[in-house]
C-alpha cells in the first residue's frame, strides 16, 4: 500500500511525509506489506501496557508513533488494538486511529474492515484526499480478490468527483 502515492501519483519507496492540518498532524509513509507473522499473546500485553502508560501520561503523540511503528512491522492485530486504546482515551484522535485501523485491515486482506474503518475516519474529520486514495485502494483490493464491485458503489457515493472516479465508474 503506498500511502504517499496519492501526493505523487507515482510509486515511491522509503519515503516519509508529515502533513500538517488545522487539526492534525499526519504521517504518510510508502508501505509494504510483509510476510503477516504475528506476535504472542505476551507480546501483544507488553504493547498494549506500554501504550497505555503513554496515554496516562498524556503523550498521545508518543502513543500513536508507537502504534503505527506496529503498523509498519507488520504487526497488525497489535496495531488496531493500540489504536483503539487510543481512541478511547484520547476521541480527538478518533479520526487518525480510525485510518491507521483500516490500513491494518488493509494488510491483513481485510478490505470490507478497511472500508469500513476508512469512512468512520473520515466522518471524524481525517483528510478526505488521502481518504479518497484510501477507500479506493481498498475498493480495489476487493473487487481484485472477489470480484465484488460494493465498495467501488461505496466509493463512488462518498467520493463522487474523486481521483478514482473513472476507474470505479469501470467496475460497475
């Protein structure tokens, strides 16, 4: 999945971007996806305990580099669990974990879960340009491994004028 794709329109490799709004501060990284080894259960503790003393001492920034670092390791289960700590204490950052839940849902060839969690990020004011390149992909993913063309329809309804509209407007 190359997040940054959609600021270049091209593939890139090992590239990272903060992109700053009136009420987030992002980060877009090209990813790949990688061989899906999980962690143990006490892994995933130590985690998720490690996540929550950040969160208890009000380092939300911290907390999130912390959860997407799982994204980039692969370790995607772990990830949507941080995230959904985070959100629990930290709503503001509703609209970023939910992103980073559906990128996990990505990785994991979980498309409808990332579709799903996309949209919720992007009723809770994430960007709606890196979401439109997001549900897209997804959209895309899925018709590719099923043939199913829902989420291009989704994508479509929320995303009428979108950078994919053309292609989507093919699947149907």
């Amino acid at each position: 999945m190359g997040l940054l794709d959609w600021f270049k329109k091209q593939p890139k490799k090992d590239v990272i971007e903060l992109k700053k709004g009136d009420k987030h501060q992002s980060v877009y990284a090209t990813l790949n996806k990688l061989d899906g080894k999980g962690i143990s259960h006490e892994e995933a503790q130590t985690i998720q305990a490690e996540i929550m003393e950040l969160l208890r001492n009000k380092d939300s920034n911290s907390a999130i580099n912390y959860a997407c670092q799982l994204l980039t390791k692969g370790h995607y289960e772990a990830c949507i669990t941080a995230f959904k700590n985070i959100m629990d204490k930290e709503p503001s950052e509703k609209g970023t974990c939910e992103n980073q839940i559906g990128a996990a849902y990505f990785f994991l060839g979980k498309y409808p879960e990332a579709v799903t969690h996309y949209l919720l990020s992007l009723n809770n004011g994430f960007d709606p340009e890196m979401l439109d390149y997001n549900v897209w992909e997804a959209a895309e993913a899925h018709h590719k491994a099923t043939g199913d063309n829902c989420y291009a329809k989704t994508y479509l309804e929320r995303f009428p004028t979108g950078e994919a509209r053309d292609a989507a407007m093919k699947l149907l």
